[in-house]
C-alpha cells in the first residue's frame, strides 16, 4: 500500500505512555424511538437520524488473556461494562503494559495517512446524498485508555469505535499481533481493521447505530448476537467499498487486498472460536463467520458504493 502518498488527518491523538485512569460507567442516554425494520429502505440508511441510544464499546476482535472459560471472548465487544475485572474496577490507574516506544512514528504516521484517506472518502460519498460527514477522531494508546462515554478500553480488547465520543480506539500493538498471532500479515491488513472501526462511524452518522441498538432490546441474547452479526458484516462492507476508493487512487498494490481478506479471515468468530476452545457455538457470534466477513468485504469492493450494504434486510451468506 502505497500509504506514504495519502494526505495526514489531523484528527488523531496520541496517548501512548500515559497510564489509564479509574474505570467510569458509560453514560446511557435516552433511546431512538422510531419505528419501521432495521435498514427498511435505503432512504433510511442514507437519511437516518435520532437521539443518543444505550451505546456499546464496538471492538473488531476480543482477544488474548481471555482466562475462565466465560463467554468473554464472544461477548466484550458488546458489553456495556466494557468486561472491566472486579480488580481494575478497584484501581485508581492501572499500568500500560506496552510502552509508547514500542510503537514507531512510522505506525503512527500510516494511521494518520489510512484515516486522512477513510476522510476524504467518506466526505465526498456523503456530498454525494445531500449530507456532511463529520470526522471521526482516532486516539493511539498503549495498554489502557479511558474513553469519554464508552468506559474504559485496554490492549486485551482490540481496536474499538466509541459511539459516545465518535472516536476509534487503537494500540498499534494489534499491528504486530495480527502478524504475529492471527497470520494476517501487511500492511492493508491494518489498514482494513481502520476502515472496518470507521465503518462504525458511518453507521452513527447514519442512524443505523441508534436503531441497532433499540431492537436489540427486545430480543433474547441469541437474537441480539444474530443482529449484531449483521451490524459487523455492514461494517465489513463499508471497509470494501473503501478499498475500491483507494484502488481508483492508485494506492494499492499488489497482494493488498489478498491481505485485507486474510485479516477478515483471522477475526471470524468461527476461526476465533475454534482456536480458543475447540468448537464452534454459533448462537454465540457477534461479527460473522470468516466466510461471511470476507465475502461482505469484497461486495464492498466490487460495488464501490453505499447501496449495496444493506445486511439487515437480505441473506447474509
């Protein structure tokens, strides 16, 4: 990926080196109220709007010191207490683990160069609907950070998007992880988990966030999982269709896409599953097969637009 060539955002900040403060409850607001299906119509995707729901820490991928034998693994990126452990919870800070020298100014600057381009991107598909695209700001932490509406994120939890903040949460340390644990290496790997957590931004923006999270009140948990399937899977897409911008740019290289997919592969629920435990509970998934991430991914490419993912009212595999 030819990353040096895109233009910086200025909305990212860099909080690597500073310790993660005490533990807040996310603030739940007042809930959207409209009524109609989830995604009932484009106009409604493209149009949607309301008021600040029960908002969710949205993380790409749970991983590492998953412990116990619980559900985390399938569940933290929608819990609402940020699954903080009793111990943090009763800490006033809680030391980073990585140290910002571990990250070099090089990461940093590819960041900045992948959210400048998700920028302009995003900005000119929304001008093309009559609408404003409202920037998102991309915090770089190490170890543990304390967001403003979302609780409190550390390293073990992936990157995420705060609803509340409208902000993307990453430690670049999941960079190396996804060489180094996940075999998905390079550097579009990184660049679609970025697109992927904007991809939750454009959701927010959209309204589709607000009424995700007011159906997934009245269902049971399987129900819930299964909705918030196709929540990711939308995301998926939106990272695709991203892709196909920046192959028009020239940015691409060759093998990119290849490793984009290989990194869709890596955080399937089912490949995550099977490495933790052994099997596979498919009630229990919350961001979609594999399979399902890498085909929702390359419909994004291969559409180039906004139309074709809706994944609430359509078969999903």
């Amino acid at each position: 990926m030819k990353w040096e060539d895109l233009r910086k955002s200025r909305n990212i900040k860099d909080r690597r080196g500073q310790r993660g403060g005490r533990n807040s409850m996310p603030n739940f607001g007042g809930g959207s109220n409209r009524s109609g299906g989830m995604g009932s119509s484009l106009l409604w995707l493209l149009l949607g709007s309301g008021g600040k729901s029960k908002w969710i820490l949205i993380a790409v991928v749970a991983f590492m010191l998953i412990g116990g034998g619980g559900s985390g693994l399938f569940d933290l990126g929608f819990n609402t207490d940020n699954n903080v452990s009793q111990t943090q919870r009763q800490g006033d800070v809680l030391q980073n683990d990585s140290l910002a020298a571990d990250t070099t100014d090089a990461e940093y600057e590819f960041l900045s160069a992948v959210l400048g381009s998700t920028e302009d991107f995003w900005a000119q598909e929304f001008e093309r609907y009559g609408l404003e695209y409202r920037y998102p700001t991309l915090v770089v932490f190490s170890g543990s950070v304390e967001t403003e509406g979302c609780g409190f994120g550390t390293t073990q939890v992936g990157p995420f998007y705060c609803p509340a903040d409208e902000t993307l949460y990453i430690d670049l340390q999941f960079y190396r992880d996804l060489t180094n644990q996940y075999d998905a290496p390079g550097d579009f790997a990184m660049a679609y988990v970025v697109a992927h957590e904007v991809g939750h931004h454009v959701q927010n923006l959209l309204g589709t966030m607000d009424e995700f999270n007011s159906a997934r009140q009245r269902m049971s948990e399987s129900q819930a999982n299964a909705l918030t399937v196709r929540l990711e899977l939308q995301a998926d897409y939106f990272s695709g269709v991203w892709a196909r911008y920046v192959e028009g740019e020239g940015i691409l290289e060759r093998g990119d896409i290849q490793e984009a997919m290989q990194a869709a592969h890596a955080v399937g629920d089912d490949t995550l599953q099977e490495e933790a435990y052994g099997r596979v509970m498919p009630d229990s998934f919350t961001h979609g097969t594999s399979q399902q991430r890498q085909e929702w991914f390359m419909r994004g490419f291969e559409s180039g637009t906004i139309e074709g993912g809706d994944t609430f009212n359509t078969s999903i595999d």
